[in-house]
C-alpha cells in the first residue's frame, strides 16, 4: 500500500490513513503537514512541469502518431536553456502575477485584461480569447464555443498548473479557480482540462499514488461528459493492462480523435483537443509507476502536444514526490536556470516557489484550515463535479472546402472568395498579411456576405499580437445550401488576407 499523505504522526492516527487509502476522501477531513514539506511540494510541481515542457519541446507537433521508441530524446542542460523560455510556463505565471498583486478573489477581468495586453504571443483558443478581449467580448463569453473556434483546444489545460498548486488537498477550491480563469479562452471540454490538471494537482498534495490521484480528481468533471469518458477509456486500459500503454494508447486513438472544433485540426492528423492530450498526460503517470522518467517519456511519446503533456505529467508527480525525490538526471540541469526569470514575467523559477507556498498558506486558511508555527493543517475537500458544458452541441463537420496548403487572396476591391456548401455552419480560416518593406502593420478589414445579405464584417489586424484566428464562423445557419461571398473593404498597398479552407458543419 503506498502512502496517502505525508502527515504528523503526533497528529493523525494510521486509521485515517486507511480511510483515505480505501474510501478516498469521502469526506472533508484534516490533513497536517509542514511548511518544508509543502514547500518541496510545490517546488517539485514546478519543476516538474518546467522538466518535461523541456524533455518535450524538440517533438511538439512533429508527430500526429507515436513518437517510436528508437526515436532520440535528449536532456540535458543546454536543452532546458533552449526551451524554458515556454508559454506552458509564462502563461501560467501570468495568472500567478494577478493573484500576487490582487488576492485569489480578483475579478475575472483583472486576469482577462492582463492576459490579453501581455506582450508574449498565443495561439488557438488563447489567441482566440485574446482578441475577444481585446474587442470587447469579455470572459465567460471570450471563451464560449459560438465565439471561440478553439474552445475545446488544449489552451487552459496546459496553463491551469498554478491552480492546484495553490490549492494542496482542495480541488474544489482549484475548481473555483478554473470555473473563473478558465473561461477566458476555453469552453466545454477545453475548460474540463484545465479543471482536471488542476484537481490533479491538488490531489498530488495529499496522495503520491498515480491510480488515486487520476481517478480521483476525474470527479471533478461531470460524468456525461465525453471528457471524462476519454479519460476513463485510460483508466479502464490500465486496470486490464497495466504494462503496455501502448494498448492505452491505440484504444484511446480508435475512439477519441474526431476533432469537431478546431479548424486547423478537423480532416487533418493535427489534433489538439483537450481531452485527447489529457489522456496522453494521464497515459503517462499511470503507465509511468511513478517513474519520473518513465511518466514523462510516455507522456512525450504519446505524440501531437508533446511538451505540454510531459509538462502536465511531470508537475503532477513532481507535486506527489516532491523536487527532492525528482532524480538528479533531471533536476540539476533546471538547477542552473532556477534564478533566471521567466520572459514575459518578474519570476524566477526559486521566486516563484516562494510567491506559490504564500498563496497556498492564503488559500489554506481561507477554506477552514490553520497555520501554526511550521504546521499547516489543511481542511481536505471532497472532489464535485463541476458544471456540465458542451462545445459544439448538435453539429458535426461534414467537409473540407479548399485544401489546409492552398489559398485564394484578396488584396484589391474586385478581389472576391466566393464559398458553395451545404451544411449548418461554417468555419472560414485565414489571416491577414502585409507587406513589410510598404506596411509594418494594417488592420484589413473583410466583408461576409451570406446569401446575398450582409453577415459581418471580419477586423484582420496584421500584427501577430492582435490577430484574428480564423476570419469567419457561424454554427446557426438553417440547415441547407448556402453561398458565402468574402470582399476586402478597405485594400491598401502592401496588405491583402489570405482566404484559407474551411470546415463545413451539418446537423446531427
């Protein structure tokens, strides 16, 4: 029987930990742990995310099937140089910066607003929510599905670490926290990944067993969902098979990757849905046997988001063994860069370990428990379900138009991209271009037209920062044949928007 909790014994009696051992929480109970042991914790969470979005970096993306195993992984320290600078990290200290200043009760719109201005660049479902943003559309819309193409993507799930290593033994408490920050960017599944990698982490305070602590926090997410239907195909693979993830692993791509959201992924292998890459991270800690190395490879080798995944794995069960058991193989190289801060943020690796034990003192006491001297004693939470959401209710993708290599481009005003489905719905990709040595930066501007009526008009800022993700979706057209007409309002010289493919969507 492995160990639940690393208690005082002069505190809490060997039948409590039967009870969690058997029961799980079944109930708010009191754990008792020091500040030193908290501490190493937590370092071990960020370390162990920092560790294996490192061990990860060189294959993201570079791999829509399994990384094979004769395929070279390297670690070392010129690699952790390479790619610590990530947005698996800065993003997460960006929400860590907020709650710094402002408390853990800080409005959405504190974390919302300095997300959106911060100077680093995003993508898909985040990069979709910042130009909600920073067009007026404020979280939970800036995240909800009909205005973020993105929203089952994988953003908050690789940016939700901060929120249960503040919340050690409360993962309703990270909930709470995710339920806020999470609906920036995502929606529906994409928000269930975050709230799950963060009960995750949670739980991994009170608990240094893989089994427990992954099914445990999948409590979190409401059972109809089919997030949790993903992760449980894991789950049940390993208690059929526990020495072969690659079994875990084929079952899982049979039957969860038919990506329905994002546009760049729908009739491609690139598949950046939350709760397929979820299940990657859960491949690994469960098939990894507490292995540090083990946990990350599988992780990695799960292929698709390849840092972020080993990211995810590696902050969990740095939390469960804390940075003192993480092996010296991994540890020492992530040593050398602990007091460099990271880009975008004031934080250093060793600033952020400290700035992360006082918000979990905060947080501590703010849910019923008590700091005495060097003892914190934590009020332990049961896990509940979150609310139930679903992104892309009753529709389907039916059809690709155009080819994802291919574009047509509007750069004067008798330039026009005319479209012929039939379906529901429509997700048009594209972005907008200029010419540097005529234009650093324009805002094009393109007319939609649907039908012969005018539909919207797309805002195509050039700057990466601010750019719009896709031109055009609607997921509430009647079903039926339609005509799409896109036309450049405002053409200048040196500027045009490329019209990409789009995805075509029916009922179901």
């Amino acid at each position: 029987m492995k160990n639940i909790c690393y208690f005082s014994s002069s505190v809490i009696s060997v039948s409590l930990i039967l009870v969690f051992s058997f029961s799980g929480l079944c109930q708010q109970r009191e754990m008792t742990i020091s500040k030193d042991r908290l501490l190493d914790k937590i370092k071990g969470g960020w370390s162990g995310q920092t560790i294996g979005v490192c061990y990860g970096g060189p294959s993201e993306f570079k791999f829509a099937g399994l990384i094979q195993d004769y395929y070279p992984i390297q670690f070392d320290s010129s690699i952790v140089a390479k790619y610590y600078n990530n947005d698996d990290i800065y993003m997460d200290l960006t929400f860590v910066g907020v709650i710094d200043r402002l408390g853990p009760d800080a409005p959405v719109d504190s974390f919302a607003l300095v997300f959106a201005h911060a100077g680093y660049q995003l993508w898909h479902a985040n990069q979709a929510g910042r130009y909600n943003i920073l067009h007026q559309v404020m979280p939970p819309k800036s995240g909800y599905w009909k205005n973020n193409p993105h929203a089952d993507d994988i953003d908050y799930q690789i940016e939700s670490d901060f929120a249960g290593l503040m919340s050690p033994g409360m993962p309703n408490y990270a909930s709470a926290i995710s339920d806020k920050v999470g609906h920036i960017m995502n929606y529906g599944d994409g928000w269930y990944g975050g709230v799950y990698v963060g009960a995750m982490y949670s739980l991994a305070f009170i608990s240094d067993d893989p089994v427990f602590v992954v099914t445990e926090a999948l409590k979190t997410i409401p059972p109809r969902s089919e997030f949790r239907e993903c992760i449980q195909t894991v789950i049940d693979c390993y208690k059929n098979n526990p020495d072969d993830w690659k079994s875990a692993w084929f079952e899982t791509e049979k039957k969860w990757t038919e990506d329905k959201g994002c546009p760049d992924g729908v009739f491609g292998g690139f598949d950046i849905d939350a709760k397929l890459n979820a299940a990657y991270i859960v491949t690994g800690l469960l098939y990894g046997h507490r292995d540090f190395a083990k946990t990350i490879d599988i992780a990695t080798r799960c292929g698709q988001d390849s840092d972020c995944n080993p990211a995810n794995a590696g902050g969990i069960l740095g939390t469960m063994i804390g940075y003192n058991k993480i092996p010296a193989k991994f540890i020492e190289p992530v040593k050398s860069i602990e007091n460099k801060k990271q880009i975008f943020t004031p934080y250093s690796l060793n600033e952020v370990y400290t700035t992360s034990l006082r918000h979990c003192l905060i947080s501590i006491e703010k849910n019923g428990g008590k700091i005495n001297g060097d003892e914190v004693t934590i009020a332990l939470q049961t896990p509940q379900p979150v609310r139930f959401e679903k992104s892309f209710s009753g529709i389907k993708p039916v059809a690709m138009i155009g080819s994802q290599w291919e574009s047509q481009t509007l750069a004067s005003k008798n330039d026009l991209v005319q479209l012929s489905f039939e379906g529901c719905g429509i997700a048009i990709r594209g972005e907008s271009k200029t010419d540097e040595r005529k234009l650093k930066e324009y805002i094009n501007m393109v007319e939609i037209s649907i039908d012969g009526k005018p539909a919207d008009t797309a805002v195509m800022p050039s700057a990466f920062h601010d750019r719009k993700t896709d031109i055009y979706w609607n997921y509430e057209l009647n079903q039926g044949k339609h005509e799409v007409t896109l036309r450049l309002i405002n053409p200048a010289d040196g500027a045009w928007v490329k019209v990409n493919n789009s995805i075509v969507y029916a009922k179901e």
